[in-house]
C-alpha cells in the first residue's frame, strides 16, 4: 500500500490565506497558522499579562475598521466603549506621547507618517487604547491583521517580526530566530491588501486606529452607529497600500 503523505500545514494555511474572500476568513486561516507555528516553537508563547507589542498604535484599514466598528457596537457597552475613546483623548494630550505628532502629520507626507509610526514601534511606547487595564486586548476577536501576524511571521526581507522579550530568549538559548519556520508576510500581506481594497477596487485606505476612533465618535464620547470611510477625510493622516514599505 502506498505511504499517504504527511500534510505540510504550512503550505496547507498558506493555501487558505491565499483563498480567503473575507477578513474573517483570512483571521481563521491565521489562527490556524500561529497555532502550528507556536507548537513548533514552544520558545515563542507570549508572557501571561504582557503587552509589550500592545505598546504601539496599529495602522488598520477602513474595511478592518468596519469590523472592529461593529463588534464594539455590538460588544461592548457604551460605558466600555467611552472608556476607549477617552483613554486617546487623554494621550493627545500628554507631553510626549506621539500620537499628537503622529496625526498633526495630516496627508503631506504620507510615507514619513508610516514611517513614524512603524519606527515608533521600537523607539516611542504609546499604548493601544484597545488595550484594558489588565493588559488584555479589548477587541481580541477582531484585532487587527498586524497584531495577528506580529511574533508568528517574517518579514519579506526574511527578518522574524519578534519583540525584545523573544529576541533575548534566542539570545539566552543560543539560538537564531532565522532558523525557525514562522508565516511569512510575503503569503499574507498580498491577501491583506487585496481584502483591504474599496468596493469599487479602488486602493485601501489606511490610518493608526486611534484615528479611526476619534473620527467616528459622537459629541457625547460614544461611536456613531455607522462607520465613517476614510475617503472623505482631512483632518487625520490617510495612507494606501503604496505608502507601506516594500517587503511589510
Ligand atoms: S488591538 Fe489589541 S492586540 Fe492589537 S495592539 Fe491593540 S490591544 Fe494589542
């Protein structure tokens, strides 16, 4: 009798990110994927309570943003979803928190906007204000693709997307992240962009969420009842897909 094949999962995943006609089905496949990416690397489970990649504001789409939009509409109640909106007024204004900076930035540089923030990531800490006080995700169902992607994949280039905590684990066991089988962004984001396009196939807008928040609350500090595209704004920085670097 003939030996059945072993499935490769990774190729498996890959061919569902490649398939996925919908943002929930591109998440599924990418839960899937972290799964057998984290049984492969034990080395790479995330610290109970930390939110070290949390301290970061994430570039989302505006078809991500209808979702998140929905889900806490739905979700969350309207005290927890002024909490959320209050915490981003407050961080504009504290001295030297970038956001301020970030979107004071308006549409005349939009790759040194993305830049920023992506730089920013290592060298300037401003919480997620999705993040709760007790270091969990407040929209863990429909967070981002990049908070998905973020300690599983690697970086077109070949690098590992890993944070410090990771990184000095290598270090201590002597190993190199280069070495290990994680996603790769090249499957992903292609999928990602292609989802994240109008619907007239026009290319996907872009901004930091905290953006996508204050541009969609109402005067009494709750969300509006429908989610506001970005294509008639400009007030905040909106960005495409051309914007992003080479290789994201
Ligand atoms: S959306 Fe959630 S997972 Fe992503 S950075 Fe914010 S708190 Fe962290």
């Amino acid at each position: 009798m003939e030996a059945t094949k072993p499935i490769n999962l990774h190729d498996f995943y890959s061919r569902m990110v490649a398939s996925a006609r919908s943002f929930t089905e591109l998440y599924d496949a990418m839960e899937g994927w972290a799964e057998v990416v984290l049984e492969e690397n034990p080395i790479l489970e995330c610290q109970n309570g930390c939110a070290r990649c949390c301290m970061h504001q994430v570039l989302v789409s505006d078809a991500e943003w209808d979702l998140i939009h929905a889900w806490m509409r739905d979700n969350l109640d309207k005290t927890k979803r002024r909490q959320i909106i209050g915490r981003i007024e407050t961080q504009l204004e504290e001295p030297g928190n970038p956001l301020s900076r970030w979107l004071g930035m308006r549409n005349k540089h939009p790759r040194a906007f993305v830049r920023s923030v992506n730089q920013g990531f290592r060298s300037e800490l401003t919480r997620c204000a999705m993040l709760g006080l007790d270091n969990r995700c407040e929209i863990y169902p429909v967070r981002p693709f990049v908070c998905r992607a973020y300690g599983r994949a690697r970086m077109g280039g070949g690098n590992a997307m890993i944070c410090e905590v990771f990184a000095g684990r290598f270090r201590q066991e002597g190993r190199n992240s280069d070495d290990i089988h994680l996603e790769e962004m090249t499957v992903l984001s292609p999928k990602y962009f292609e989802l994240g396009q109008s619907k007239d196939g026009s290319a996907g807008l872009y901004t930091v969420m905290a953006a996508h928040v204050l541009r969609n609350r109402t005067s009494s500090g709750d969300l509006v009842k429908q989610p506001q595209s970005l294509l008639a704004e400009t007030t905040f920085p909106v960005v495409t897909q051309d914007d992003f670097p080479i290789g994201n």
